[in-house]
DNA sequence: TTCCATTCTTAAGATACCTTAAGTTTTTTC
DNA sequence: GAAAAAACTTAAGGTATCTTAAGAATGGAA
C-alpha cells in the first residue's frame, strides 16, 4: 500500500461522521505525518506530552500505565482504524503517566496537535469529527467504570470479547488480563472454566 | 441570598479559569434558569435528554444507575459550586440512562445547551471555560478506571475522603458505597477495622 | 414526643480473586 | 533449527469482598 491509499483509509474513516470536500481533503493531507513503529516501541513515554492524534493505518498498539507496584494496567487497546492517544495529555497539554505502545509493527498517520487546531478554525466539519471522536472517548471511559462497579470478571471478558473481537486474538493474554483489571492466571482460569 | 449574589457565585467560579468582562456577564446572566429541586427530586431519569449545563447553588446531588440486578452505582457526587449533569446525555444528545437527584434541598443555576452554545460563537472564553469542564470530567473518569485497578476498597475510601471531604459528611453512606463500588456493609466493616 | 422509615452495624458463611511457584507451550532470536 | 525468552496453564492456599439476616441507631413526620 503506498501513503495515498493510507490517506484515503483515514479520509474514509472521517467521512463516516462528517462529509469531507476535496478542498478540505487537501487541507487535511498536508498537515498529515507518517510514522512507523516497530513492535513493543513506545510513542508515548511518561513525562512526555502527546502532541498530535494518531490514526492506526497498520498494526496494533496499546496505552497502559504503571501502578505504585510496577503493576502494568492497559487502558486502551486500537488496531486499523482506531485512534490511539494519551488524551489526558494531549488535551491538558500536560506531561503523560502513561506508555503508548505498538505492540506489532504499526504505520500510524499523525496530525499535529498545532496544525489540527488551525484547522479546526478554517474547517468546522474538522473541528466537529474530532468533538465527536472526543465524546465517544468519554463515553467509553464511562463505560468502564460502570462495568467495573457491576460486572465481575468473566461478565467483563465476555464483554471484551463482544466489543474487540478483531483485537482478541492479536493480543497476548496477560495484556488483556491487564485491560479487566484481573491477573493472567485468574484470566487463565476463568477461560478454562467457561470453555 | 438573592438571585444576584447566586449569579455572582457563578461569575467568581468561571473567573478562576477564563476572565469575563462585563458585557460577557450580562449576556450569560439573561441566559441562566433557577431551578430549585426538594430532597430527593429528580433532575433528570432515564429516558430524559440532558439539555442544560448545571450549576449547584446550594444543596448537594448525586449521578447513579441502576444496573441488571436494581443495583445503584453512583457515578457523580457534588456540592455548592460543582456542576452536575449526565454529560453523556448532554453532550451526545441521547436519551439519558441515569438518574440525576437532590440529595438535599438544592438550588441550581442552570444553563440551556441552545442558548448556551449561541454564546460559545460570540464568546470564545465561554466555549474555552466549558472546554476545560469537559475535559476535566474525562480525565476524572479515568482516576476513577485507574483507581478502581490499582486500589483496593479502603485505599479508594480513603483517597474519597481526601478529595470530597465536604461532601463525606452530607451524603449517606451506603451512597459512597456504591460510589466506592463495595456493599455499604463492607464499607462499615472496612471503617470500623481502620478507626 | 412518639412512631415509622431510613441508615448503619455486626457477624457468619460463601465466593471471587490473588499470590506463589512450578511446569508447559509458544514465540523470538541467533 | 536450537536456545533463549516470553506467554500460558495449573494448582494450593490465602485474602478481599459479598450475601444474608438480624438488631441498633438515627432522622423525619405527625
């Protein structure tokens, strides 16, 4: 694939939430930055601050942070067409206590946060698809925390599973063990118990 | 207290993030709606939009759900000078699936999203305070995903009292048990082992 | 002031989930 | 293709949290 068609993967993606013209398709391609990262590299490290969006073209990536034990706690999980980001940072401007991570190698599309913003000004429908994308974010995080006060862990991997079906069987175990919030053996256990 | 010394509360909240002249202050006082909810009153119940930003004069309320089993999970808490809403609802436009409720007798100034985002267009600093809102509810939301896998019951109860410590007084406990997200037996259990 | 409803506590027994440790399987590296 | 590293499984024993049920304390209404 070369980086047209990559563009065209990400104007696609757009245009399920908001109708881009190609004025503004051109606008959009020229702030664009490709990077890719090879497996277990970081693109976020802690006392970093993100400073772009990042749309996975090809790959697989994850946000975790450590806890106060060392213990690594995935937040988010993307693969082709998702976004992935330490957005606390990216939008507070502020350094990162997070890791974002590819966890095979990816080819990402960046749109800096300055250039984004520019943007935002000249094109509304811009500025619109990124509110939603944001919203959608809240939502999920939400979402989380509601499943986590009223679902046990079994309830909480099925839902994974219904949710990220794709993702399930790119992701080594103990990573999606870190997702629900539950130690890999117990995971282990659980799938062994239900199977 | 008269209506003008509410409004001026609200003034001095929005002036520790964005600073309003006193053009900005008239336009956003014709906007505001009193609203004064008994104990127990409901602002908002599943199936309801949320179509106001909301802001707690006096009183103090609460956001919860009901999961599968009638169980109450309470997602927001928050006294004089903290806004109170089902932002999902609010921001998305969809029905609500929360209750939003007076713990006590409770005034709010209320802030129509119609109305309010016509004055975003004429005043940037209005959108800008909102957008730091907004914002600060995620990242809240995502202490609290963080909080739920690192921590366990005592510490978040403990963390709870550190960061509300207004509000542990006014709310019942067996609320801050289903906001901590434990039975408000164990929570009474876990107090009396740490007294 | 009394009564009824709400909230809080206590305790026993049950369950979900963790820790540790060892062995097995899969993946990566050279 | 062999060796090393990473990931997964199993199992035993422990801890955190839940369930149920009953009684005690507190608060609101008449």
């Amino acid at each position: 694939m070369n980086n047209n068609q990559h563009i065209q993967l990400l104007i696609n993606h757009i245009n399920q939430d908001v109708i881009l013209d190609n004025d503004v398709i051109k606008k959009l391609s020229s702030i664009i930055v490709f990077n890719e990262l090879n497996k277990k590299e970081f693109l976020i490290e802690p006392g970093e601050t993100a400073d772009s969006m990042n749309f996975i073209v090809q790959g697989c990536m994850r946000s975790y942070y450590l806890d106060e034990n060392a213990q690594e706690h995935t937040l988010q999980l993307g693969i082709e067409e998702w976004w992935i980001n330490d957005l606390y940072s990216y939008l507070s401007r502020k350094k990162s206590r997070m890791y974002v991570q590819a966890l095979e190698k990816t080819l990402l599309i960046q749109l800096p946060r300055l250039e984004l913003e520019k943007l935002y000004i000249e094109v509304p429908e811009i500025s619109n698809f990124f509110r939603i994308k944001i919203q959608n974010a809240y939502v999920a995080v939400q979402e989380r925390v509601i499943d986590s006060m009223s679902d046990d862990a079994y309830e909480r991997y099925d839902n994974f599973r219904k949710s990220y079906r794709n993702i399930e069987q790119r992701v080594p175990q103990y990573i999606i063990a870190s997702y629900l919030g539950v130690t890999p053996e117990f995971l282990s256990y659980l799938r062994k118990k239900h199977s």
